[in-house]
C-alpha cells in the first residue's frame, strides 16, 4: 500500500486537477490519496477571517470569490452523474463558512479557535471535489481519527488517540483501492477543530504511511525533486537524487519549503522512504529520502528561515545567557544559532511569547540594571549551507564569510556551526535571496 500526498501545487485548477487523476488512476496497488486545499486557500481563508474581524464587509466578496472558484472546480471536474449531489455537499460547507465569516465580521474578533475553524474549510471541500472524480474512491474524514493536544501551547499530534481512531477507521477500508483523506486538520480532544501546521497536508501523510505501514509515501508537488536551493531564488538549483532522513530533516528544518519538517519522523521510525514527485511531470526520478550513508562529500543545499528574530541581552551579568536558553527550550522555543555570550535567534512565529517569557524570567534584572535591556532586532533571515553526513569542511564557515563579504552583503550574526553537517549565519531579510544565491553559486553550482 502506498500514500500519496498532493499539495495544493497540485490541486489548484480543473487542469492541474487531471494530472493528479491520472497518476492516481495509473497506481497498481491500493492507496491512500492525501489531500491539500485548492492552491492558495488557506491565505485566501486567513485574509478574508482577517477583513472581517476589522470590520472590513469586503469579506463578503472574498467569500463570493471562494464560491466562485469551488463552483467552476468541482463543475469542471465531477462527472455529471454526481454533480449535483457533489456539489450540495460543497455548497453546504460553503453556506456554513459565509456564516463563520458573518459572526467574526459582527463580533469583531478573530480567535485562534475561529481562524482553525475556517481554514479547515479548506481541506474539507478539496477532499469532497477530489473524491469525485473517482468511480471507485472512499472518502476517509481526518476530522475523525487526527487528534491533537496542547504542547506548549500549540497543536501537537495526539499519537495514542490518533492511533487508535486511525487503525478503527482504516481497518473498515481494508478492500477500498482509492481512499481520499483530507491533510493539515484535526481535533482536539474537546472535538475542537485543529490543525497541524501550515504545510501539514505532507505531516498527515506521513502519520497515515507510519501507521498503516505503508511500502513508501510519494509527495506529489511542484518542482522535480528535492533541490539544492529553492528554484524560485536560485535558477540553476539542482535536483538531490537522494537524502538520508537526516540530511532531510536538516534542510527542511532549516526552511526548505518542500517538506513540512514534521514529516520526517513518523516515516524515518519505520524506516518508510519518500520520494518527492512532480505532479506536471511525472517522468522525473525525483528524491528518495531513505535510510542509510551515502558515501560523498557533496554540499546538498542552501535553506533558509525567512523571519527570524535576534534576541539579545544587553550588558548582561555572566549566567544570565544560559538561564534564557533553558528558559526558552523549557517552554518549547527552538533556539537558532545560539552565540553561547549573550543572544540567540528564534523564528518570527515564536517571537512574541519568547520576549514574554523573557521579560518575566528576568524581571528583577531589569528592575536593577542587571541586564540593560532586551533587545529585539526584527526582519533578519537565518542562511544555512547543508553538507552530507559529517563532511562540513574545516574551513567552511570562514568561506562562507568571505564569500558573503566579497559581494558586500551584511553578516548580522557571524557564521558558526549549527550542527554536525550545518554551517549558518544570518543576514538583514532584504539581503536573504542575494546571500542564498551567493552561498549556492560559491559552493554548489562551483
Ligand atoms: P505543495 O503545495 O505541493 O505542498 P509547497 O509550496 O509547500 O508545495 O512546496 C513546493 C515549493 O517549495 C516549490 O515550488 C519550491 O518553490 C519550494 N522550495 C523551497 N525550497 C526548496 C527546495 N530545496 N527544493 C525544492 N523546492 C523547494
Ligand atoms: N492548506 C494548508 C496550508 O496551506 C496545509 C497544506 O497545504 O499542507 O498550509
Ligand atoms: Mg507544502
């Protein structure tokens, strides 16, 4: 059994539509087929939830925008035999999410309960539409077996009641060919609607291919493979044939869009390989991402993380760097690119609890001057060259500065090893695709 996991790349238009029926159509084996919403969505969903609760009644055409792009989808893609029937159910969902945007456009506010709410939409109609254009295909609702709790505030997995709900539900599909899950949502175990994450349509795949003990989970998208930069900076990027988990894991979590981090780890404990596919050109080998050592000493790629933040303590008393650090990683806040004196990085997502948390672990130290202040530095990005294995060269983070200097882009926090196989260093967020570009012609495209 295999899972196959289609983006909204993928599942944007009636045209992009096809091409994801017949590589589903052209499986020999049964499989299960996750889902993403129809491409861009989900920024849609979030800025339309955002003009209502500003008050702001041009939500009302943005809604009939959404109306209007569902409606030609699914008439463009159902067979008439079950159109009718298709779209009332898409219809229903539609008519629910106008009223969702009606009460937070009248309430004037936008909880994150709400906004987990309408973005679920989303998922919820894609998977209906794509449902549809099989003969043969099941409908399987993550609604019902996704569960997630509270970790540290966010939306985390609930491995025991997901596994649970996921074997009960699948057990009933055993002889199903093709079954339809929607990605990226869930509940809570109030029966809450969550999710996992933007990008987390590849992180349902991935739990499903682990719990079913699927032979391999394929990640349909837009691009021919993983690559050693993002094609949309680098022009010449090239395609990685192969990554070890590890080496994934690296890229992904230092930005590499193409897999959502998360991904890695239920697969990588059963030892499941990814390939990543392109949905427009199914010819490609695309990236195996497997186990084992591959035995190079190539530089894989240059990933970055867009938004980070840099905190640092200003004139702060020796002590007082590692009681951050703790403070931070006992609440769950990745630190990036920590200097081991006085500052470390943290991404924009986490920044404001961060600070928080920061401000009352050193309340007294503010008080007397123990610690000038907390010093914030916005728009910044983190950069980081990826090596194989263990092969970072002696002398790569002194090359990846000068190089950086030589074409006159501002190192913020100098370049330093972030782990066995890293190097990163962070710029102003101006100067990211420059310094990404300089970093891969410098060390990879060479
Ligand atoms: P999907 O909708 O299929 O989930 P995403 O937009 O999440 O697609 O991911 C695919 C995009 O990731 C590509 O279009 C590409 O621009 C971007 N990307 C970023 N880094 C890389 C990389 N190293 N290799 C390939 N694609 C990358
Ligand atoms: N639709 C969600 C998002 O845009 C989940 C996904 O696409 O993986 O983040
Ligand atoms: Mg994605």
């Amino acid at each position: 059994m295999k899972v196959l996991k289609f983006g909204g790349t993928s599942v944007g238009t009636p045209e992009s539509l096809q091409y994801v029926q017949a590589i589903v159509n052209s499986q020999t084996e049964p499989c299960i087929v996750v889902v993403s919403a129809l491409g861009g969505l989900t920024d849609k969903l979030i800025a339309t939830a955002e003009a209502a609760a500003v008050g702001d009644a041009s939500y009302e055409e943005r809604h009939q925008e959404i109306y209007d792009r569902h409606k030609k989808v699914c008439s463009s893609v159902t067979p008439k035999s079950r159109l009718s029937s298709v779209w009332n159910k898409v219809s229903f969902l539609l008519d629910e999410l106008s009223a969702v945007f009606k009460a937070i456009y009248l309430l004037r506010e936008l909880t994150e309960h709400s906004k987990d709410l309408v973005v679920s939409y989303g998922e919820r109609m894609s998977s209906i539409i794509v449902t549809s254009m099989f003969d043969n295909a099941s409908l399987a609702n993550s609604l019902e077996f996704i569960r997630t709790h509270k970790h540290f505030g966010k939306n985390v997995l609930d491995q025991d009641a997901s596994t649970k709900l996921i074997k009960e539900t699948f057990n009933k599909l055993r002889n199903t060919r093709i079954t339809i899950v929607p990605g990226f949502i869930s509940r809570d175990q109030s029966e809450r609607i969550t999710n996992l994450g933007r990008g987390g349509s590849d992180y349902t795949a991935a739990i499903l291919a682990a719990e079913l003990n699927a032979d391999v989970l394929e990640i349909w998208t837009d691009v021919d493979g993983f690559m050693s930069a993002d094609p949309r900076i680098v022009d010449n990027a090239r395609i990685i044939d192969r990554l070890s988990f590890v080496e994934a894991m690296e890229l992904c979590n230092f930005g590499a869009k193409v897999v959502y981090p998360p991904t890695i780890y239920p697969v990588f404990h059963k030892n499941i390989p990814i390939i990543i596919k392109n949905t427009f050109n199914p010819k490609a080998e695309g990236t195996r991402i497997c186990d084992g050592e591959i035995l190079t000493t190539d530089i894989l790629g240059v990933s970055a993380i867009s938004d980070t933040h840099l905190i640092t303590l200003k004139n702060a008393k020796n002590g007082l760097y590692e009681r951050m650090i703790n403070r931070l990683a006992g609440q769950g806040i990745e630190t990036l690119m920590p200097d081991g004196r006085k500052c470390c990085g943290v991404r924009g997502s986490d920044v404001k609890r961060a600070e928080e948390l920061l401000r009352d672990e050193f309340a007294q130290e503010l008080i007397h001057n123990t610690i000038e202040h907390i010093a914030i530095s916005e728009k910044l990005s983190t950069v980081a060259l990826v090596c194989r294995g263990n092969q970072l060269g002696v002398d790569t983070t002194s090359e990846l500065l000068s190089a950086l200097n030589s074409h006159g882009i501002p190192v913020v926090h100098a370049p330093q090893q972030a782990s066995p196989c890293t190097v990163a260093c962070m710029v102003n967020a101006n100067n990211l695709s420059e310094a990404i570009q300089v970093i891969h012609s410098t060390f990879i495209h060479n």
